[in-house]
C-alpha cells in the first residue's frame, strides 16, 4: 500500500511538473498593487529602524558609519592614490584647481552613456552612432565609483549626493546627514559641504539644474535635513516640525545656500512663488510631476532679494529665457533663476521661456567668474531629467537629456581655462535599463533589436516601469508575449514608453559602479575603483579647501602649480620672495 500510494504521489508530481513547464502562458499574469508602490520620491524611513548605522548594531562591536568613519576612508583612499603617484615619480597629484565644476547626470549610468553617445550620432545624422564622440569621453582620467547608500545596496539620489558633496555615505533618502541622523534633531549627524568648503576659501559657489533647485541632488550641497521628501513646509511630519526647516527655507535663509551666487533651476511653487500662467503642452506621467506647495506663504525669492539688500549685497531674480538673455552676467554678483513651477520640462519637449542646460551653464560662469582677482568658483551642474525619463521608461526623452548635458558640458570646456579649472562629469547612480539583442550597427538606438521583419523586442528595455502595461499582449501567445504593432506615430511620439519586463508605477534604480571623469588641475587623482565619498575628498585636495586641504602641503603657496599661473606673477612672486630674502 505504502508504494503504490508513493507511485501515486510521483505521478502526480511528475505531470504537474511536465504541465507547469509546457503551459504557456500562467492562467494569471499578476500586476503589482500600485497604491503602495514607492516611486522615485522615496517614504520616509521609519527612525525605529536601522537606526545605528543603517545595516550593524553598535552594542555588537561593529563600526558605526559615521562621518569620521568615511572621512577616514576617503582620505585613506586619497594616501592610497598619492602614494602610487610618487611611487611613480608623477607628481600631477599636485597641481591645484582655482575652479571646479562638476557635472552629475543623474542615473547617467555606462548603459546611458553609450545609448546616448549612438543617440547623439544619429540625431545629429553624424553616421552610424557607435563611432560618436561624447565630449567627456576623452577626458584624460576615469574612474568607477562604488554607489550603495549605508543601508541599501541600490541606492537614491539623497544619499549619493551627500557621498559625493559632503564626503560621508548616508541613508537612502537623507540630505547632508550621516548615519546617526534623527528626525528630532536637526544638528546630529549634520554634515558640511564642498560648498561650505569653497565659501570658507572665500570662493564663488553656484548650481545649475533641470529638476526643481530643492531636489535631492542640489539640495545636498546646502541642506542638513533628516529626509529628501521635505522640500516645503507641508511635508516635515509633526514631529519634527519643531527641529527642522524645509529645504527650500534652507536654501533662501541658512549657509551656505544663502550665500550663493548662481541658483538656477526650477522648483517656483516649493519656493512659494507660484506662476499661475504656467503652461503645459504634454501630459507628461509620473512621480515626478507631482510637486509640494507652501502652507506658511512664505514667497522665497522675494526674501532672498530683501536679504540681499541687507547685507549690500546685488541680487537679480529671472523667470524666463529672455529676462536671463537680457541680463549684463559680468556685473551681477548673485542671480536666481526659477524657470518652472516644478522640474524643468524634458528638453525634448522644452516649453516656451525656458533656458537650456547649456544657457545656463553660460550663464552661470559668467556670474562665478571674476578673473585674476577671484579666488575661483565651486559650481554643480546637474542634468536631473536623465533620471527621471528612465522613471518613466521614456527612453527617448533620456537619451535627449543625455545630449543636452553633452552640449553643457562642450560649454564649459570652451569658456573656461583647462590650466586652472577641474572638471568632473560623473553619475549619482544608474538605472535598470538595459542595451541587448544583436541590432545591426547603425541600427536606430530607440528601434528594434532583430532582424528586420522579427520585431520581437526593443534595443533598449526595462527590467521594470510603467512600459509593462503598455507592452503586454493581454491576449498573448506562447510566440507572442508583447505587443509589437505600434505605429510608427506612436513610437515617435514623446511619451512612448519602452519595454519593461516586471510592472512598476516607476521604473527603478540600477546598481552598478558608475563613471566618473575628469580633466584638469587635480585630475589625476581620479584612478581605479573607489567609494563615492572619495569624490568629495578629490575636490576638496584639489581645490586647496575643506577636509583634505591639510593633507600635506601642496596647498601652501610653494606646492602651487606653477605651470597653471600666468608668467607675469611667476615673475612678481619671484621678486617679492627675493626681496624678502635680503631684508
């Protein structure tokens, strides 16, 4: 009996098994639940949790990642680097930048980088595409840069750009706060950054944006604050009303974002400025398209201006392209400028009135640039919308963002001297976009990836977004899982979503390393693979500021690179050293 009721139950098994491997498709394709799902704007953690250091409990003898304990990796990392280059008598470590400017393309990971460089070569009809140049891709130094935040291993912008501008890796969605951050106290765990560092140096500091100014990673240069998603009033949760201010207040009325020169972005109705006139010509979807408002009526330009007065010093506040147009940018010595109620349209579908990332790049160094009398500048340009457009699985309007913050970037590199300014280009973190199949060379990036007529699935997909729904083929077949007819308006059109393979409101981050770049003064120190916070550590040597001044004493006038300075004051401090010498 025994065996025949065995026989019996390995029978059963092995048809359910033969059925569950030929049935195709599952009786019940499951879509996720999407009143619960987190999209790019991320929940506030719950303080209850993780709250020593984001993964160990400290009572256990493990480390606490605290600030001292990632300054203390990043200025181990910058030894490590230094001591290789006087190993090898290179002696390019030393030379110090008078300027820095560094580029983030956020969720600019290698996939986006490589669509986008195809992208720019067919868009401007240069070839094929895979040959295209982008203007970073000769930059004489890269680097990969590891990404998690403390507590997760696929980060978000909040916590990377805090590694990267204040020098400490940081929660998921905390702002210029390390790991021992509490909602109910606005001081603990409270980080500087390299903003603070330049403006101690008495250097010129700005940033430039297409996302709302308040957003996570412009907010990081100037904001202390316990979560990303507190950019107004209205979203500090009641407990801790009473310790913080939102972003946007800290931008306009604490250091160092009030004592910024350049602010440029979007982000009007955070800082309670609100254009009612404000058109919108697409429906743009997503997260992202949702934007806070105001309840203390606070209108925070107007503030900044009046602060200004204040302290003598000349403000100018700009809505639209044409004011920035007309404005005299050598004579102004601070300027705000909000361009939308909320992020910045994709520039694939730019509104009317709204400056490009390239304008205002321009715009910004004329502002920061004082010439031999200056200190030099600090200034972050983001291009923000990369990011998002992959949110939204459109990837053409990414890959077009991608292009505009090449053209930026070619900006910079004309207006300002290679001897004397550091330009970095890299990413916060990387997205889950995929380029796959084997599509013939030349083949259109945004296209298929077969061989014509077997239109099975697209060169670029998703491993997950909103192009599930728009993609599955409710009436599939074991040939057919995907729609493949659309027409060809439809997959022009701006919105087109492409491919993705698991259903999400928002299409997530990826994890991978990601590149960073350099060229100039300091450049060097960009090599191997390195955690993200060194980033801040590189500036902070190179610009003779912060931290890592004090590493050694390059900083000190001697350790100047002297090839950087113009031969009449190699002259002047040669004779004033000489006089000296004999007094």
């Amino acid at each position: 009996m025994f065996h025949l009721r065995y026989a019996f139950i390995v029978s059963v098994i092995f048809h359910w098994a033969k059925a569950a491997t030929t049935s195709f498709p599952p009786p019940i394709i499951r879509t996720l639940d999407t009143a619960n799902q987190m999209g790019p704007e991320f929940k506030t953690l719950d303080p209850s949790i993780n709250a020593n250091n984001g993964f160990a409990d400290a009572s256990e003898g493990n480390k606490i990642e605290d600030s001292k304990f990632w300054f203390n990796a990043g200025l181990k990392q910058l030894e490590k680097i230094v001591n290789g280059a006087k190993n090898n008598d290179d002696n390019s470590y030393k030379k110090k930048a008078k300027n820095i400017i560094i580029f983030v393309g956020d969720g600019m990971g290698v996939t986006t980088i490589t669509a986008g460089r195809i992208y720019k070569g067919q868009y401007l009809k240069h070839g094929p595409g895979e040959d295209e140049k982008l203007s970073f891709d000769e930059f004489p130094y890269t680097g990969l840069v590891k990404t998690y935040n403390i507590d997760k291993q696929v980060p978000d912008s909040a916590g990377t750009a805090t590694a990267m501008f204040c020098g400490s890796k940081a929660h998921y969605g905390a702002i210029g706060m390390d790991a021992t951050r509490s909602p109910k106290n606005n001081t603990q765990g409270s980080l500087t950054s390299i903003m603070d560092w330049a403006q101690k140096e008495n250097k010129r500091t700005g940033i430039v944006t297409t996302t709302r100014i308040t957003h996570a990673t412009p907010a990081a240069t100037y904001a202390r604050i316990y979560h990303r998603n507190w950019e107004c009033d209205s979203e500090i949760p009641e407990q801790s009303k009473a310790h913080y201010i939102d972003i946007a207040r800290q931008l306009v009325e604490l250091a160092p974002g009030n004592k910024f020169n350049v602010i440029m972005g979007g982000g009007l109705q955070p800082l309670g400025a609100v254009n009612k006139n404000e058109k919108r010509t697409i429906a743009w979807e997503g997260g992202t398209e949702k934007v806070c408002s105001r309840n203390d009526n606070i209108n925070l330009p107007e503030l900044w201006i009046q602060k200004g007065k204040e302290i003598n010093d000349e403000r100018v506040f700009v809505r639209t392209q044409e004011e920035l147009k007309q404005l005299d940018l050598k004579k102004i010595n601070s300027l705000m400028g909000l361009f939308r109620n909320n992020h910045m349209t994709y520039a694939i579908g730019k509104e009317e009135g709204e400056p490009s990332l390239k304008e205002m790049t321009e715009a910004a160094i004329e502002v920061l640039e004082r010439g031999i009398n200056s200190e030099g500048y600090v200034l972050l340009v983001e291009g923000g919308r990369i990011d998002q457009g992959h949110h939204q699985n459109y990837a053409r309007a990414a890959l077009h963002e991608v292009y505009e913050f090449d053209k930026a970037i070619e900006a910079a590199l004309q207006k300002t001297n290679a001897n004397e300014t550091l330009i970095l280009v890299t990413a916060d973190h990387s997205h889950s976009v995929t380029l796959n199949g084997y599509p013939a060379r030349g083949n259109d990036i945004l296209g298929f990836a077969n061989k014509p007529g077997q239109e099975m699935y697209e060169t670029l997909t998703y491993a997950n977004g909103p192009g599930f729904k728009d993609h599955l083929n409710v009436n599939a077949t074991a040939e057919n899982i995907w729609l493949t007819n659309f027409t060809e308006e439809q997959r022009q059109s701006l919105t087109y979503r492409h491919l993705a393979t698991l259903p999400l409101p928002d299409e997530t981050h990826g994890g991978e390393d990601v590149v960073l770049f350099a060229q100039g003064p300091g450049s060097s120190l960009v090599r191997g693979v390195f955690e993200q916070n060194y980033i801040a550590f590189l500036m902070s040597y190179a610009g003779c500021m912060g931290p890592a001044k004090n590493f050694d004493n390059s900083c000190q006038r001697s350790g100047v690179d002297n090839l950087s300075m113009p031969f009449f004051l190699l002259v002047a401090m040669s004779f004033v050293s000489f006089i000296h010498k004999f007094r």
